[in-house]
C-alpha cells in the first residue's frame, strides 16, 4: 500500500473508553496520528478543528448519536471517510449508517488486523476520491482556458484587419499613399481567408468529435484514395519545387472507415509535409501491412520538429514556432483533426522526426480483411 | 519631437507588426521589430530601447510577462507597454504582472485593436515620463 509521506489524522469517537484506549494504540502503531473524543459533541467539534483524513465512530453513544456524527461530518468536510464501528450489526443499521454516508462498518468485537484493513481500505478510497477530484479541477482549468485560447485565436485575424481598416479611415491620402492602400487591403483579404479556413478547420473537428464526419464504415483500398488526394496537391506541390512519390500496390491497404474523412486524414497530412518542406524536398508515401493492422507513413525531407514540440503537435491549435515556420499559415488545427479521425477508426497516430532533417507520420489503422465487393 | 526615440516592438502577428510599425514610424519614432520571445531576446542583448510594445500572447501563453521581466531585469528605466487582444482578466499570469517580488513588469497596457492616436498617444506618454 502507498501511503502518502504526510502522516494522516484519525479521529476515534466512542464513549467507552477501553474501546479509545485499543483503537488508539493500534491505529497509533500503524503510524496514524490518533485523537479520542469520548462523545459526539466534542468528537465533532475535533473533526472540524483537526480535519481528519478519517473518522471511526461508535454507533451507540449517549448525547449526540453516531449518526448524527455521520451527517455533521459530511457537513464538515464530505471528503472525510467514516468508518462506523456497532455492537447490534443488524443489516438495517448497516445500511442506514452508509446511506446517510458512511464509508463502512465494524461489528464489535473486532480484531485489530480487521480495524487496520477497514482503515486501509477506507484511506484507499479517500485517495483516489481526491485523484479524480484533482482530475476534475485539472480538466475544469483546461476547459476554461480552452475558451479563451480559442477566441484569441478567432480575434486574432479580425483585430488584424480591423487595425488596418482603422489606419486607412484616419490617415488621409497623403500619409498612406495609393499602392501601400492595395497592399493593405490585400492583407484584409488574406486575413479573412484565414479567418474563414479558422472556421472551416473548427467545424470539421467537432464533426468528427460528434460523430457527423466518420459516419460510414465502408472496405476502403486507400491507394487510390491517396493517389486522388496526390492528385489534388500535386500543383501546390511543383509551386514549393517538392517532389511526390508513392509507392502503393493496389488492393493491399484496405481499412474499414469513411472515404471522406480518410481523405480529409491524408490531405492534412500530405499537405503538411508539403507545406514544411524545403525547396527541392521530398514527400514520400509508403505502406506495410502487420499483425492486422495497415500502416501508411508520410515522409518529408524538411524542416523537422523538436522534440519538445512533438508532444504538442496535435493539440488544437498548436504551431511551431520556430523562425524557419514563422512565416507559414495555418489554423494549428490540421493535426488535431488527424488525431480525433484516426481514433475514429480504432486507429492510431504517431510521429517520429528530427529538426532540419524531417518527419514521418505515421497512421495505422485495423486492416480490413474482407474481400472487395464484387 | 527632439531626438528619436528608439522602440522595440515586439508582437507574433506580422499585420500587426506591420501597422504598429508604420503608425509609429509616422510619428516618427525609430522603430525594431520583432516576431517572438527569443528574437526579442537576441535584440536586447546589443540595443537599449526607449520603450517596448509586447503583445502578451507571443509564443506561450504566458511568455509576454517573462519577456517584460527580461526587459525591466536588463533595462530598468525603459518602459514596457503591454498590448493583449484580451481582456486583462482573461490573461494567464497576468497576476504575474506585478511579479512576487512586487516589482512592475509593465507600465501601461491597452486593448487591441487600438485607436491609431490611442496607441501613438500612449506611446508618447510613457516616453515623456
Ligand atoms: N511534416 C511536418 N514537418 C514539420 N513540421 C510540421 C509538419 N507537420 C506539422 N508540423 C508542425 O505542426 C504544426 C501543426 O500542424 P497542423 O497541420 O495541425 O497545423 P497547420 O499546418 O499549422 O495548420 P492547418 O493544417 O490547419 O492549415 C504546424 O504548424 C507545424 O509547425
Ligand atoms: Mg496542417
């Protein structure tokens, strides 16, 4: 059992003090820090100043009853466990007590490897209580923060133009000359594309995250699927001076999935490798097929990815920010698209590069052993 | 205006390095430019600036204010204008602004987008002071 560096509190509550004095020496021995209060009322009023991690009481006391410890307790502090120890166990008390929120209960008398078990068990709980509580605040933080990175992101190219517009309307013709005016606007018009393929990329991921992009499951051979997608970037390609190779014998990579969404996957990687190439780069598309699964990898000779940045690739909206990247556009949201339609189809993502020499991406996907309709 | 003064402007939006830059050059300030934290950086290492623009999300999210406390740790006397597209609430670390030690990181700070007289009036501001 791990247990935490810092010693945990256990309040024992009981108005027998044979019952104090056991409990105590044994939970003590254990290596708890123990406090005994011999009623309800001075038991809660030590629950609320010590905060223990747990609380053993005794169900039948005169004054205040355990089951009112119970309750106050959870008042208190809902975390703290309570452990109920009873000398009339009868299965209606039992069920009473854990209903109104105890952790568990002990039937008197009771041995003190049974007392350290229950204790254990019940500090087991509170641990992974407070880990998924932790989770919760983690994923809360991110969420939030989500909201403002994404409207920065969507703010960004409209305070942009708007900066733009702004200066043309207030400085008169002669301190903006015609030709720096056309060049103004032309930026307007670029940062407005970018705002719309913003949009574009933001409605496509949370189709595939609804389940509206992967909708079919169809036998798709994806070499002429890639081949098509080639086909369509092949111009950009000879713009950058990047070179294009396949080397996929047909009838070979058949996966289950979606045509649209497998074309929308290699698109944004292909144009990727095309994108952060160099002059005179190549982008090679290679296949294999093992242990039932169908593995396609896209290989470029450019820039590469620091190892830092790797892990963070396919986060919304992340970009490299490296000088030799700066000055292409993107949303940032290419790969995390990849990311959610691979694990779509059961697939997987991986990437492996090194800086100033380039990138593999690879996607491996369930083969579909079916043979092709007819 | 007697001599020029020198600003670095530091922003990860080349529009807006390329307004900024024109606005304040108009006013005629001598301006630098810079896309990111570590170019900033390298500049600083050889020029002393008047004054310095960072917008706060350059790089991370937070990296604006480790650039400012940069500037204010090498230059004391130069002040910072921060400029952010958000709201100041809305920024990560803004509490940071003012650093643990309780000294300023910033000396101004304005919304974008900005007036073309706002930015260049606060900018003529912190240079008087
Ligand atoms: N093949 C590659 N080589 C080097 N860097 C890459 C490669 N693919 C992606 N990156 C880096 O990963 C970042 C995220 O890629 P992603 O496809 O998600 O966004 P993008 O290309 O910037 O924008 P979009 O694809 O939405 O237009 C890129 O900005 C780039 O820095
Ligand atoms: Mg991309």
């Amino acid at each position: 059992m791990n247990r935490p560096d810092k010693q945990q509190t256990i309040v024992v509550i009981d108005d027998d003090y044979v019952m104090r004095l056991s409990c105590s020496k044994i939970l003590a021995k254990a290596g708890f820090r123990v406090e005994t209060f011999e009623d309800g009322a001075q038991g809660l009023e030590g629950i609320a100043r010590l905060r223990p991690d747990l609380v053993v009481v005794d169900l039948k006391m005169p004054g205040i009853s355990g089951m009112e410890v119970i309750s106050r307790t959870a008042q208190i502090d809902p975390a703290i466990i309570i452990v109920v120890i009873t000398g009339y166990a009868t299965i209606s008390t039992a069920v009473e007590t854990i209903k109104s929120g105890a952790y568990d209960f002990l039937p008197k008398p009771f041995s003190p490897d049974e007392l350290r078990l229950i204790v254990d068990r019940g500090l087991e709980r509170r641990r992974l209580l407070q880990e998924t509580q932790r989770l919760e605040m983690e994923r809360e933080l991110l969420r939030r923060r989500f909201v403002t990175f994404v409207s920065h992101q969507l703010k960004t190219p409209l305070v942009a133009i708007h900066q733009y517009l702004d200066a043309m309307r207030h400085l008169g013709d002669v301190r903006v000359t015609a030709d720096q005016r056309q060049e103004w606007i032309g930026r307007c018009l670029e940062r407005s594309d970018e705002m719309l393929a913003i949009i574009k990329d933001w409605l496509t991921l949370s189709k595939v995250e609804s389940g509206h992009l992967c909708t079919e499951r169809k036998r798709i051979d994806l070499t002429p699927l890639i081949r098509d997608v080639l086909k369509a970037l092949a111009e950009v390609a000879a713009a950058k001076g990047v070179h294009l190779a396949a080397e996929l014998p047909e009838n070979t990579y058949c996966v289950r999935g979606d045509r649209n969404s497998l074309s929308v996957l290699f698109d944004n990687l292909i144009s990727n490798a095309i994108k952060y190439n160099r002059p005179n780069g190549n982008v090679t598309i290679t296949g294999q097929v093992r242990e039932g699964d169908v593995t396609i990898s896209v290989t470029d000779t450019g820039i590469g990815i620091a190892p830092e940045d790797q892990q963070r690739l396919f986060d919304e909206f992340y970009r490299v920010k490296a000088r030799s990247s700066a000055s292409t556009s993107g949303t940032g949201l290419g790969l995390a698209i990849c990311r959610r339609i691979v694990s779509e189809l059961g697939g997987r993502i991986d990437v492996e590069s090194e800086a100033n020499t380039g990138s593999t991406f690879c996607v491996r996907l369930p083969a579909c052993h079916e043979a092709a309709a007819l | 205006m007697s001599e020029k003064r020198r600003i670095l402007l530091v922003d990860d939006d080349v529009d807006i390095i390329e307004q900024f830059s024109f606005l304040l050059r108009e006013a005629g300030h001598d301006v630098i430019t810079a896309r990111g934290e570590e170019e900033a950086g390298d500049i600083l290492e050889s020029v002393k600036p008047d004054l310095a623009i960072v917008d706060l999300m350059v790089d991370h999210l937070d990296s604006g204010f480790v650039l400012c406390r940069r500037i204010k740790d090498l230059y004391p006397e130069t002040p910072v204008l921060i400029v952010t597209s958000n709201p100041p609430e809305a920024n990560i670390g803004m509490d940071a602004a003012t650093g643990e030690d309780g000294r300023f990181v910033h000396d101004a700070f304005i919304q974008k987008p900005v007036e073309p007289r706002e930015l260049v009036d606060a900018v003529q501001r912190l240079l008087s002071s």
